[in-house]
C-alpha cells in the first residue's frame, strides 16, 4: 500500500472549487453590479468588468469553501423558501440596478448574512466592515430595520450572532450610498479611468487583484501605511477609529459630478435630484410598509 500526499489532485480540485464558486458566479453576472460589487474596494469591480485577471490563494479558497459549508448548514435549519432571497434596488431603473441575494431572509422580515472566518471575532469592532455593508445593503434593499451577521469561526467552531439595527435615514443614507457607489464605478468604466475611484488599501493582502490591479503598487504603498499606522496606535494604546459607515456621504455631500454621469441622458443636476427623490421616497415607502 501506498499513500502520498497529491499535490496535483490537491490544486485541481481547489481549481474546481474556485471555477464553480468564484469565478463562474463572479463573470456569470456580466456588468450587472451585485452587492458585493459595491461592499469591497471597488477597484475589485473595475478588474471584474474589465476582465483582469485574479489570482486566489489557497487561504481564500479554504475560507469560501467554508463559508459555503457554514451557510448551508444554517440553511437546512430553514424553509426553502427564505434562503438566498432576491433582493434589488428599490425605485431604480434596470441600468442603475443593483442586486444581491440574502443569504437567510428570515420571515421575510429579518436578513441574515452569513460568514466563515479565520480570524477570532467576539466584538462587535472585530466584524469587517465589509460583512457590516453587505448586511446594511440588503436592509436598506428591503426596508428592513433589523438584522444579523452569523460567523462561524473556522477554527474555534464558534458561531456567533451580531444583530445591526438601522433607523429610517441610515435606510435612506445607505440607498443613497450605494448608488452613489455604482454610479462611481460605472462612470470609470465607461471612462477607462481607474483612478476616480476610491480604493480600500486595507484590503491589499488579502485582495486576489493585486498583481494585475492598475492601482496595485498605491494600493501597496498606502496599505503599508495603514499598517505602520496602526503599530503606532498600538504602541501608544491609541483605541481604533470607530466605523462610521455613513462618513462617505456627508465627505460626497451629494456631488452633482456623481450622478448623471451613469449612461443617462439629461442633466446631470436634474437627474441627481429625481434620483435623491426617488431614493427618499423608497426608503420612506419601505420603512413604513
Ligand atoms: S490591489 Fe488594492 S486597489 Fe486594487 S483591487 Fe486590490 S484592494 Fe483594490
């Protein structure tokens, strides 16, 4: 008898993985903008629509595959039909959509956003701010004041629920948020102009774009400056900077330069106060109903 460890059989069946649940589902939806388009950096966006190539690590994938096991089993615990609910901007026409589906849409009330990770998350300020958007997108999508981040934690077998409640504006803000986001990324698509749009450094390390990202080496530079910054905090017991998600609105302060510039026709500052309308109007149509 022989056993050996497989290093070929080991690669192709990560291949397979990532093929059926990365990278199928990632070009599968073309330039429609799904919620997770708009939850990282969106330089990820701008490599995804222009085809560039990613690179996953073996880290990534084992944490997706659990992630996708962590899921799935919650998933038994619930009816077919509240699992992996569409969900959708409200009021938007087609080309300014954007989607996602809930992972757990709990009585049709409640989302719930589940995750595996590797990392120990026990506090609140430990969530990524990533999984905390997602969760707030699908809400604010659904006109939802309450729901919950579900982590299942990879090696203390922990789960662990963070409940997130939204009042009626952060609803409101979020939606305005999000499309300003896509509007952001459409506009450097369409311009071929990868530098308006805002990058999130901190996620260099673990970002599969990095070698082939236009903003690669800034994305670099900043991020060893994110970290410099942060052993210095430390060495100073300087507590982090508190997330607020709602800081990128009041810093856009509704920029007229934002919208209208998304393919539509017509004046820009007319078509970003029918938009603003239309984004009230839903939060508040949501919230009340
Ligand atoms: S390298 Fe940086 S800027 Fe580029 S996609 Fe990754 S995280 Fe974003």
């Amino acid at each position: 008898m022989q056993i050996f460890y497989d290093k070929e059989k080991s690669m192709e069946l990560m291949e397979r993985i990532q093929n059926k649940f990365g990278d199928e589902n990632r070009y599968k939806r073309g330039t429609d903008i799904h919620v997770s388009d708009l939850s990282y950096c969106l330089m990820k966006t701008y490599c995804r629509l222009n085809g560039i190539e990613r690179k996953q690590t073996k880290a990534n994938i084992g944490t997706m595959v659990f992630g996708i096991i962590a899921e799935t089993i919650l998933a038994w615990t619930y009816p077919k039909d509240v699992l992996q609910y569409k969900s959708h901007m409200p009021m938007t026409s087609e080309e300014e959509d954007v989607f996602g589906h809930i992972d757990i849409f709990e009585q049709f009330k409640y989302p719930l956003e589940v995750k595996a990770s590797r990392k120990q998350v026990f506090m609140a300020s430990q969530v990524p701010v990533q999984w905390i958007e997602q969760l707030m997108s699908y809400m604010a999508m659904e006109g939802c004041n309450i729901g919950w981040i579900v982590i299942f934690n990879i090696f203390s077998t922990q789960i662990i629920a963070f409940k997130l409640v939204l009042s009626q504006q952060d609803i409101m803000d979020w939606l305005v948020i999000l499309s300003v986001r896509r509007i952001q990324i459409m506009k450097a698509i369409k311009e071929k102009n990868p530098n308006e749009v805002p990058i999130r450094a901190d996620e260099y390390g673990l970002c599969d774009y990095r070698f082939k990202c236009p903003r690669g080496e800034e994305c670099y530079r900043k991020s060893r400056e994110i970290a410099e910054q942060k052993s210095k905090d430390k060495e100073e017991k300087k507590k982090p900077t508190r997330y607020d998600p709602f800081a990128e609105k009041r810093e856009q302060n509704f920029n007229p330069n934002l919208y209208g510039t998304s393919g539509n026709k017509g004046d820009p500052n007319k078509r970003m106060d029918e938009n603003l309308r239309k984004l009230k109007e839903a939060g508040k149509q949501l919230t009340e109903g």
